[in-house]
C-alpha cells in the first residue's frame, strides 16, 4: 500500500535566509519538524497528548539534500510521509517544493525513537502505530 502523504504550505519568512537571500540550510529541518506535526494533527495526534502520556518521539538521524535555493517569500510545498515503523522506531520521509512550479527543493528523511522521560525506548502503542501504517 503507498503511503498517505500530507501536505503542508509555508511562505518562506525573511528571518529564515541568509545574507545572499536564500534560505538558511538548517530551515530545512525545521521545515521537516512542520511537515511531520501536521501529519501527525491531520491524523488527530498531537505531541502534546503523546508527551502527557510520558513518551517522546526523539530525533536519532536526519538527513537532507539541497537540490535548489528557496528564497525570501517563495511558497514552498513540504510533504511528509512515515515509512519503516517498527517496534519502537519509524522514519519521516520528506520533500520540499516551491509552489509556483514544482520544483524540488530539498528532500529528506528523519528517524524517531519512542522514548519516555528516563530516555529508554519505548514501544510504539497500537493507537500512535495504526496512524502511520
């Protein structure tokens, strides 16, 4: 079965580039986190309810490629997606677009582990793992 991807549009603000007006590298990974908060609320997650029930979705890996400079107040289209959810582990898939014609920003993944507040791993329960698979 292919993966549900989400969507999510951000209007590129002037604090997120750099001198030369293109987007600072690092955006990009805030951009992820985005992405993967509205996939998770367009489920009907929301971390915080995950974080009042003492477990965490901690960041072990990420990953981007830089493909073509966004600049202050393009529209950019992120999209996200989870794949290889395992016991206590999954990983967010990503590409980022400008809107106006499509073209690939950047893409990317980032790896979770479920952890709780004394940092061991957790496993994922059925509730959080039937939204993603």
């Amino acid at each position: 079965m292919a993966p549900k991807i989400h969507t999510t549009e951000v209007k590129v603000r002037y604090a997120e580039t750099d001198k030369m007006g293109i987007v600072y590298y690092a955006n990009y990974l805030v951009w992820f986190e985005i992405g993967r908060t509205e996939y998770l609320l367009a489920e009907g997650l929301d971390y915080r309810d995950v974080e009042k029930d003492g477990l965490f979705m901690a960041v072990v890996e990420s990953y981007c490629i830089y493909k073509a400079p966004a600049r202050y107040s393009d529209l950019i289209v992120i999209q996200s997606w989870p794949t290889d959810v395992k016991n206590s582990s999954l990983k967010f898939n990503y590409k980022v677009l400008r809107k106006k014609d499509n073209l690939l920003l950047a893409e990317g993944y980032t790896t979770h582990v479920l952890i709780d507040k004394d940092i061991k791993p957790r496993k994922i329960p059925e509730k959080i793992r039937s939204l993603l698979v």
